[in-house]
C-alpha cells in the first residue's frame, strides 16, 4: 500500500522567511531556526534509515533560539523515539542534539525539548509562551552525565513526557511538564545546536519512530511497521508499512524473504522491502499470527479459523505453498511451534476446562498429547529448542507471566526469568545460544497481550546472565508471537504498531 505523498510546503512567520528543503525521510522540512552564523543541514540515508544532522547556533535559551530544525507537523498525542550520537569530539560541552516541539518557526516560539548534550548531561528544557523569556536554569529539568543514547518525547495531552535510556536497558523517565501554551497542531521533530554560532556540529540519528498511541479502551485497526532489528547493535529497518494489520514474521529458511500475515492471508517479502507476494494457502484463508517453519525448511504449519463454527485449528502444508492438510480436529488449537525432528507440532489449546495447556501432536496425525496440567493461570508460546531437549514457554503460575522451559515430554518445568515485568513468546536463535522475548510493563494483566501497548524486546543468553533491552516498541499481539530469527542467528524480525493516522518511516513501499 502506498503512503500519501508529502507536500513540500513554504513557511513565512513573523515576516521572517525560512529556507526549508523538500521532504527528507519522515520528516516534511529542514530549516535553521534564527540566525546562526553558520548553516546548518540534514540528510537521510534511505539504505541504514540514518539521519545526518548538522547546525551552528548560540544556544536555545533565554529570549532567542539558534538551531537547525528538521521537522514536521503533528496533532494529537504522540510518541518520538530515536537513537542518538554526535559526530567526532566537538567544541562546546553544552552542544545538543535530541527532540523538540515548537509552536511556531519564529527564533523566540514556545517550545519543549529533549535533548542529548556534548558534556554527557540529558536535559528537558522549555519556553513556556511565544516571546517569553527562558529562565535558565528554572525552566529545564536535568540528568547529569549520564550518557543517554536513546531519548523519548512523549505528548499526552497538555502533558510532555520525557524518558531516555542506555542501550540494553529499559526507557527511565527524566522528567515531565504541563504546558498550556502549545496548540494542538504544532511543529515536532529533531534538533541540533552547537552552542557556538562560528561552529558547525554533527549528530547521526537511527531508529526513529514517530508512533500514535491509542486509548486503553481501543476496539479498531491499527497500522503496522513489518521491521527487521541487528539484534548485536540494535540497529532496526522497515522494510513494509501498512494502515493494515500485518502480524508475527518468520524469516524464510533462504534468509533472503520474510513471511507474514496480513488481512487473513499470508505473504512472503524480501527483507530488503518491496512487494507483498501471496503464498498459496489452496482454499484455507483467515489464517491468524500463529505460523512457522520447521527447522528442516520443507513444512509450514499455521492456525486458521476457517471454520468460525468450529474454531480456529491447525494446518500444516509444504513450505512454497499448496494445499493445506488440517492436523487438529479439535478447536480452539493454536500453533507455535516445530519439534526439533520436524515430526511434531506444539500449540495451545482448551480442552473441556477454559484453561488453555500445552499440547504436541504428530504431524502425520493421530491424537494429540497434553504436556501441561494446568487448573488455573494462563501458559502460551511452546516452542522447541534446536537441540530437541527443551520446550520454551510463558507462564503465569509464579505471579507474573514468566519465561519458563520444559523437556519436551512435558516434565521438569523450570523458570528462566525473574522480574517484575510480564515476559511472553520466547523464541530461541538458531544456533541455540540466545532467547529474545516479549516483555509488558506491570500495568498490563499478567493473561493480557494487547496489541497497542509500550513494550521492550529482550534479549537473553542461554548461557546465564540478565535479560537485556533491545528495541522499546509500541505494539504487543502480533509483535513476535512466533519465531521470527534469520539463519544467521544475528537478526530477527518483528512488527511494531501505531494508531491509524499512519506516520510513515521509510518511503520503503513507494
């Protein structure tokens, strides 16, 4: 589906005219904002989804602002998230690179700002009206030297939340202000100064991301980014957008497509984005977010309500696509995931209790065989080891959903994770030495994955050691409910969600 196209717009505010450039990236002008002695830029690099921003500038503070400004307008709520870095050592301690929200274009515009600065210090600064004068140090909020890569501006409101975090650890947040004076439309997007109007700075910016959230009431459609993640450097890329529900991705056994649902159906992409290819499925459609591969690449196996009467079962059908062979008779029955000898399923289900357990079944038929024994709580997610010992697995049995394994006999249950946090879909790499899970906050009920809610990845050796952050997202259901790791065991695949005034990243289905 192609996005709108951006229509390049000229601005003239207070008799004062910006040179703004035609769209770059997401965003819809680069401009300076006062007069800096030097000219600033910004470039987009559309293969690494980089941002090169560079600019001069006395400063952004007391009665004037100098500063290049790339930007676009936005309303309503929202949420900006990006990865920051300055170029070489710089001149000024006090440089700054990071995000604002601007009333207006005019040098001395009410405005709010979460930045990254050369000293290490992150700050949270604003203008309460346009014309007012910055009272510096009163009108920021600051966290020293702490180094935060990744930084966070949130709109709720009247309310601007700022939040930042290292990499592999979860966002903190730094602090937060009310203010009155912005409209609801107004000017948003990255920002660099060099605090020295006969200096040029340079700041590189990734991952960026600017996400609509929706009310906890919600009941719509969301749009979808299908994303693949480096999961060593966090480095992301879209590679599909779509104000369609695309859902739960595995990464093909040739290492080169993904594959994916979208509207009932699945389809096949390559990671470097293009066109969505439908995969024959025969006469089976309403396919959901449970699919995957086996681990000899030659059998694909999915849930599929195509009988609502019934309820969804599964289906299983060779690799490049054919007619597909229903494996459960009983409903509900959720796949997710392959044995290791590529001769069994294991999945979900309800079976005469409204507790869902764990269950495996051969792939050639017969009956199925419940692994898990469960009275209450809630357990999702099975999936094998590569080594065949061990079913991976979420449980709610200790208080909070959980990462657990079992040996694939169903015996031996053992907790893997220990937090506060509500950990779901494990999926373990390919060469069997990592898991990367789902994780909600506290606030979310431990038997609930909604699809629009702030959630991190996380990634965790198997050889010991505590989880870590690998991408702070928005989504949940349909995220990486199944196994989503290229062959490689360096990638995976995953997609992150935003309310239906879609927010384009990349340009990547033009």
């Amino acid at each position: 589906m192609k996005p709108s196209m951006i229509i390049f717009i000229s601005f003239f505010l207070f008799n004062f005219a910006h040179a703004q450039s035609p769209a770059i990236g997401i965003f819809d002008n680069s401009t300076d904002i006062g007069q800096p002695g030097m000219q600033g830029s910004a470039e987009y690099d559309e293969a690494t989804q980089t941002y090169t921003l560079k600019g001069s500038g006395y400063n952004i503070m007391f009665e004037k602002d100098e500063f290049h400004f790339l930007h676009k307008k936005l309303s309503g709520d929202f949420i900006l998230t990006a990865n920051f870095k300055f170029e070489g050592d710089g001149v000024d301690p006090q440089r700054k690179v990071g995000w604002m929200l601007r009333e207006t274009l005019s040098e001395d515009a009410a405005h709010i700002s979460a930045t990254l600065q050369g000293d290490g210090n992150t700050e949270m600064q604003w203008r309460v009206l346009n014309g007012a004068y910055m009272r510096d140090p009163e009108d920021k909020i600051v966290a020293p030297k702490l180094n935060y890569q990744i930084l966070q501006l949130e709109r709720e409101g009247k309310e601007v939340i700022m939040r930042a975090a290292h990499m592999g650890e979860p966002l903190q947040e730094i602090g937060s202000y009310k203010l009155e004076s912005l409209s609801d439309e107004i000017y948003a997007g990255l920002i660099v100064s060099s605090q020295n109007e006969n200096v040029v700075e340079e700041a590189k910016v990734w991952n960026v991301r600017i996400t609509k959230p929706v009310a906890d009431n919600f009941n719509g459609f969301l749009s979808s980014r299908l994303e693949t993640m480096d999961v060593f450097d966090g480095t992301r890329k879209v590679v599909y957008e779509s104000n369609e529900v695309i859902e739960s991705p595995n990464w093909m056994p040739d290492g080169n497509n993904l594959l994916t649902t979208l509207g009932g159906k699945l389809y096949t992409i390559p990671i470097e984005g293009g066109a969505l290819k439908p995969l024959n499925t025969g006469e089976i459609e309403r396919i959901n977010n449970d699919h995957g591969i086996s681990f000899d690449g030659k059998q694909l196996a999915f849930t599929s309500n195509e009988n609502v009467e019934i309820g969804p079962r599964i289906y299983t059908m060779p690799i490049e696509g054919g007619e597909p062979k229903l494996l459960t008779e009983k409903a509900p029955s959720y796949w997710h995931g392959w044995s290791a000898n590529n001769k069994e399923v294991y999945y979900v289900a309800q079976r005469d209790t409204p507790v869902y357990n764990i269950y495996k079944i051969a792939v050639k038929g017969g009956e199925e065989k419940q692994l898990t024994h469960n009275t209450s709580g809630y357990v999702d997610g099975p999936e094998s080891s590569p080594d065949g010992k061990y079913i991976y697995y979420n449980d709610n049995a200790s208080g909070t959903m959980q990462i657990w394994r079992m040996k694939t006999d169903g015996t031996n249950p053992e907790q893997l994770t220990f937090d506060e946090y509500n950990n779901w879909f494990p999926h373990v790499s390919p060469d069997g030495k990592w898991i990367v899970f789902l994780t909600y906050d506290q606030d979310v009920p431990t038997d609930a994955h909604p699809s629009y809610k702030r959630v991190m990845l996380r990634l965790m050796s198997l050889s010991g050691g505590a989880p870590k952050v690998i991408a702070n997202i928005y989504g949940g259901q349909g995220t990486m409910n199944v196994s989503s790791w290229s062959p490689d065991s360096r990638q995976i695949s995953f997609v992150s969600n935003t309310g239906t005034e879609f927010e384009q990243v990349s340009r990547a289905n033009e």
